[in-house]
C-alpha cells in the first residue's frame, strides 16, 4: 500500500481532538474547583463553575462540529461521482451551519457583560432544562 498524504480531514479530526483535550482539561478544573462538591458555595467558586461551563460548551460544540466535518470531508475524498459529492459537500455545509449556529446560541444565551453568568434571571435556564431531562 502506498502512503496518503495527510489531508483536510486529518487536520480536522487533529483541531477536534485538540479540542476535546482541552474539554477535558476544563472539567478536570471544575471538578477540582469545586464542582459536585457539598459545602459553602462562595462567589469566587461560583464564578469559576460557571465560566468552566460555558467554556465547556464552546469546547464541546468545537469537538462535535470538527469531528463531523473531519468525518465528511473523508466521505468528499472517497466519492467520486458528481451527485455524492454534491450530497456530501451540501452535508458539509449543514454541519457547518448547525456550528456556527450552535456556538452563536451559546455566546448569547446571557446578556452581556457577563455571558457566562448563567445563575442569573436575565439568562436562559439551561440548569433547571438539564435536571429536568
């Protein structure tokens, strides 16, 4: 067998596993910080928890969307007929939407000028949503 040379996926899947090293990193931060711990919440934990989660939001998306188009941008390099590489090309574009999409909805799901501030009333409820599921 010959060798491939490395190509766009494989920069793609290399940018999500980066990504979801760095989502590791994050959790491993909170849990030391404090989180899942019974006890006084101070504001200063409380300040890191929630910046922790709201860049482990970012993160996670990033892994999700780059792992996807690293999977699609495969598929575009295997097909060669016109009509599936217009799917997968068009696939492609939708996963690039639903990212771009999900990180803007992630971005301003709290007014500014703290974002990340999601304990507040002026804020989309994600932490009674996830109990609840």
């Amino acid at each position: 067998m010959g060798r491939k040379k490395a190509g766009i996926d494989d920069l793609f899947i290399l940018t999500a596993t980066v990504f979801a090293v760095g989502l590791s990193v994050t959790v491993l931060i909170l849990a030391s910080d404090g989180l899942g711990v019974s006890g006084v919440l101070t504001l200063r934990r409380a300040d890191a928890i929630q910046k922790g989660y709201y860049a482990s939001n970012f993160l996670y998306i990033l892994t999700i969307g780059f792992a996807k188009l690293s999977l699609i941008s495969f598929f575009y390099s295997v097909h060669h007929q016109r009509a599936q590489r217009r799917a997968v090309l068009a696939i492609g574009f939708f996963i690039l939407a639903w990212t771009l999409a999900s990180l803007a909805a992630i971005a301003f799901q709290c007014g500014l000028p703290k974002p990340w501030e999601i304990f507040t009333l002026h804020c989309y409820n994600t932490v009674s949503r996830t109990m609840l599921e």
